[in-house]
C-alpha cells in the first residue's frame, strides 16, 4: 500500500495533521530531543485529530492541558464543571505549553514507548479514574506515532 | 412469487450494504444506546465518567464519542470511542477492540436483535473506523 496516496481516507488523515502541524511539532520535538512522530501522535490521539471537545471550535488544546498553563487564553470545564481545561491560540501554542508542563519527562526519549510509558507512570496521561493505567494508552501512542513516521517520509 | 419477492428484498438488503453507512436505519443502534455501549467499556474502572457525542466528519460509518473525567492532576480524558451502529463493535481511537463480558453480553443482544445474515455480520463486525 501506498502510504502517500491520500485517496485513502486514512493516508489523508494523517497527512493532513502533517502538514497543518508538523512544522510546529517538529520544533517542539527537536527542543524536547523526542521525535515529530510522537508529538504529532499524542495530540492526535488527545484530540481526536482535532475533534475532541477540548481541541474543536477554536479552543486548539490538542494535549489536553489543565488551566492555568502557559500560553493559554482562557479555558473550558470538563463535561461535569469540576475542572478547567485550558484553550490556545493555535496548535502551536497548544504544543509549547505541553513542552513546558511535560517536556520533563520525555526529554531525550525518541522512542513512542518511552514517552508514551513516561507520561503514563508519571500519573499524567492514561489514567482511570480508579487509579490504574489505560492498557491502551502506550501501545495506542505507539501505533499512531508509527503510522505519522512511515507517512513523514512522504515529503511535505 | 412470494418467495422470490423474499429472495430479491433479501438480494437488495445484502447489496445495500455495501459499508456500514448503507445498514437501513432500522438495523442501526440510536446514539443512546451506542453511547451506553461505550458507557460499557469505560465503567470498569471510571465509575463517574462522561461521555458525548462527537463528530468525526471524515468516518460518517461510525458512531463517535468522547469519554471524560474530572483527573485533579492528569489530563481528563479517558479515550474516544467509535461504535458500529449494526453490530455495536466499539474500537478505540488507534482501532484497539474493545471487550469485556458485559459488553459482549450487550453485543450478543444486538446480533439477535437485528438477525443479519451471518456472512454480513461478520464483515460488517470487521470494520474499523479510520484510524
């Protein structure tokens, strides 16, 4: 299969979150020493590719940050009002501020299932309310990050 | 005559549905009950959870959600979910297959309720959404 054939809905998919935010997390990725695939891959799957309540109709948290964060421009509450989530002006901004509040933790790890693992034991990513880890977060982060670095080689 | 107008409707209905999106909407779950599908696969251990509907305008064969939870220190969300509208298979937002005993419970009721032919019931099962 032609992964750069964007008549497929999937290959459009994922090329299209490339060129809208790959400049952005590739900055970000080299500032992190992690890979584009990885920041590309955890918003995606954060924000449903952008259609998640947090990310749609301009709020543009593609990480599903916590308010008060840096670079915010307000927020919005989960659906039962108990927490704030922050907004952003753009992708960017939304990328920037995860830097800051996580990049700690996934410093110099290229690998999808190191960052993915990392933000997950640290309590910050993939967590049931009963306290125990998503079984599907890792390998979830790990197999979008795959299918954004086999369709990174198509060339922008 | 009455049997060949049996076996035409049945030729029609097997032709129509081609994807998911074809399955007439009688043999389709409503947004309720594919969000107490979804509600399902996220109890287990979110006792409190949220969950809405959503749109992914580029899958219009599947049923989307978004399960949240108020996290005090970790991000709030608890996944997004696609549910099969004829056969109530959810798949996760990397098409990871959801399943535990009630939610197979709730599926096996579904099959029976909508009786497709087993041929369409299995391809129309082996659908993910786009992921």
């Amino acid at each position: 299969m032609d992964n750069c054939d964007r008549q497929n809905p999937r290959n459009a998919r994922y090329l299209n979150w490339i060129d809208m935010y790959g400049p952005a997390a590739a900055s970000v990725a080299a500032g992190l020493k992690t890979s584009e695939e990885n920041i590309l891959g955890l918003s995606a799957i954060e924000s449903a590719w952008g259609q998640g309540p947090f990310a749609r109709d301009g709020r543009n948290n593609f990480f599903s940050l916590h308010y008060p964060s840096p670079l915010s421009t307000g927020f919005v509450t989960t659906a039962d009002g108990k927490v704030k989530v922050s907004t952003y002006l753009n992708f960017a901004s939304s990328a920037k501020a995860f830097a800051v509040a996580y990049g700690h933790l996934v410093t110099g790890q290229p690998s999808a299932h190191t960052f993915a693992a990392s933000l997950q034991n640290a309590g910050k990513y993939g967590i049931n309310r009963d306290g125990t880890k998503v079984p599907s977060f890792v390998p979830d982060v790990m197999s979008v990050a795959s299918g954004f670095e086999e369709r990174l080689k198509c060339g922008r | 005559m009455r049997t060949l107008i049996a076996i035409m409707a049945a030729a029609l209905l097997v032709i129509s549905m081609g994807t998911a999106g074809a399955v007439p909407d009688t043999l389709k779950l409503s947004v309720d009950e594919a969000k107490s599908l979804v509600g399902l696969v996220v109890s287990v251990a979110n006792p409190a959870k949220d969950i809405e509907s959503m749109q992914m305008p580029d899958d219009p064969n599947f049923l989307f959600f978004s399960a949240t939870w108020a996290s005090p220190a970790g991000e709030p969300m608890n996944g997004y979910f696609g549910v099969n509208p004829a056969t109530g298979d959810v798949w996760d937002i990397a098409c990871h297959h959801e399943s535990n005993p009630a939610l197979r419970h709730a599926q096996a009721e579904i099959k029976k309720r909508f009786a497709l032919p087993t041929r369409e019931y299995k391809r129309l099962s082996a659908l993910k959404p786009i992921c």
